[in-house]
C-alpha cells in the first residue's frame, strides 16, 4: 500500500515472480509517490502498470471540486512518471462517499466538471482516465454500469474510460453480462474481484457469465485480479471489511490467479 523504495521493490518483484503481466498501483497518497524510483524498476521489470485512487475526503469531487482537480492533477503527473497506462478507481469522488440521500444535480455537475478537466490534463500526459462505478455502500454518486456511462457520454471526452468491477456487480447489476453489455462501448478496464473480495473462484461470482460476455463483446481491455488482504486501517474502513477475506495472500495468488488464467484462456480473452 506505500510506494517507497520497499514497497515498489516487493510489489514489483511479487508480481513477476507470479507470473503477472502488469501491476495496479494504489495511488492513494501522490505526493509521497516516488515516481522516478517506480519507473526505473517498472522498466527493468518490464512490467506495465496502472494506477488507481479513491478521493481523500478534504477533496472529494462533489463538494470540493477545485481541490479535486489539484489531486487528480498531481496523480496524474505521477502515473504519467511511473509510466502507467492508466489513472483509474474512484476517481470522482472517495471510498465510503455516502450523504444518506440520492446524488443531487449540484453534486453530478461537480463531478462532470472535475472528470472533463482531468480526462483532458491526463490526456496531454499520454494517460488515459478512468472511472469505476462501486457499490451503494461505498458511494451514492456512480455505482451501476448504466449510471458510469451516463457521466462519460455527459463529459464527452475521449480520453475518458468505463472501469468495472465484479464484486460491485454483483450488487448492483442485473447480472453481470448485462452491465458488461451495458458498459461495453466505453468498457476498457475490469477488476476481476471475487463476491466476498477473496480468493477468485472461491465465491459466488458467475465467471462463465462475466467471461463469455467480454468475449462476446470482444473485450480487449486489462484484466486486473483484486483481492483485498492486507490494508491499511482507512482503506478497510472504507471499504467495510472486518475481517480476512482469504487465507493468505499466497492463497489468493496461488489459487485464483491460475483460476482467472484458465477462465480467460477458456474464453479466448488471452
């Protein structure tokens, strides 16, 4: 969860290591962000990556969109010097968002205005910019396919993506297909998390349904496995989780990624 010198050297190397063929970087704190440093050993990896953020709460989007951009501007300037592909996540606002009542238009405008400044800043960058609808509990403001793509198509940037993810899916969506369909047209990135947050494959995710469906769509986007293990207390707080989600996270490695793997051979996705 810390991008220093120690964190990057394990991170990177435990992902190679495991066979991965890139790495997602929480970038949850830009400014003790060693982007030179992560960079050079992302490249004598030669390992791609993506990042991905949750709002602080002093500059969430809805209500403080000036100092969102700031954020987002500076986190966007580290992805682009770590080499990251992507700026992906929660993007619009932060992990545990909630009013108690329905976005209201003032919160949305706020959002839109924040997503079409960054999505041209990161742009100029080289990085594209995502947005990851999650689920009730974590947010009020975008939490289903259709709603995510509603927010694009009002920005109208091109450098601006859908990012789903199956364990808000499976709260929120129809089915899973039917919230990949949904997506589908600016569908680029989908975190392939188990419906406990665990260990893939191990839960009640219907697999053969989320991946016959990006085939069918002929998904060419990331596939990230997330399992949440170890974290820091804030992040758990957000996220509402109490307690292990798996055994370990060699458990997590050593059973779901050859799960996911074969689910994606399976399927023509790899």
């Amino acid at each position: 969860m810390s991008w220093d010198a120690a964190g990057a050297e394990r991170a990177i190397a435990a992902a190679k290591t495991s066979g991965m063929d890139f790495i997602e970087i929480a970038l949850l704190d830009p400014a003790s962000t060693d982007a030179a440093l992560g960079r050079r050993l992302l490249e004598q990896a030669e390992l791609p990556a993506v990042c991905s953020l949750g709002l602080p709460e002093a500059v969430w989007a809805s209500r403080n969109p000036d100092g969102a951009i700031d954020f987002l501007t500076l986190a966007v300037e580290k992805a682009a010097g770590l080499g990251a592909e992507a700026l992906t996540g929660v993007t619009y606002g932060g992990i545990g968002e909630r009013s108690g009542l329905p976005p209201t238009q003032a919160e949305l405008d706020n959002v839109a205005r924040v997503l079409e400044a960054v999505s041209g800043i990161a742009g100029k960058a080289g990085v594209a910019f995502g947005i990851e609808p999650v689920n009730r509990y974590e947010t009020h403001l975008i939490n289903t396919a259709a709603q995510g793509v509603a927010m694009i198509e009002r920005v109208g940037s091109e450098n601006l993506f859908l990012h789903l993810d199956t364990y808000h899916m499976n709260i929120e969506e129809k089915g899973a297909g039917n919230g990949i369909i949904t997506a589908r047209e600016h569908l680029r990135y989908i975190h392939l998390s188990e419906s406990d947050r665990g260990t893939p494959g191990q839960g009640t995710c219907d697999w053969d349904e989320i991946f016959a469906t990006l085939a069918a769509i002929n998904f060419r986007g990331g596939l990230a496995m997330e399992s949440f293990i170890n974290m820091p207390p804030e992040i758990a707080h957000g996220l509402s989780v109490w307690r292990p989600v798996a055994d370990s996270a060699e458990a997590v490695i050593g059973q779901g990624l050859p799960f996911l793997r074969g689910k994606a051979a399976q399927y023509g996705l790899i």
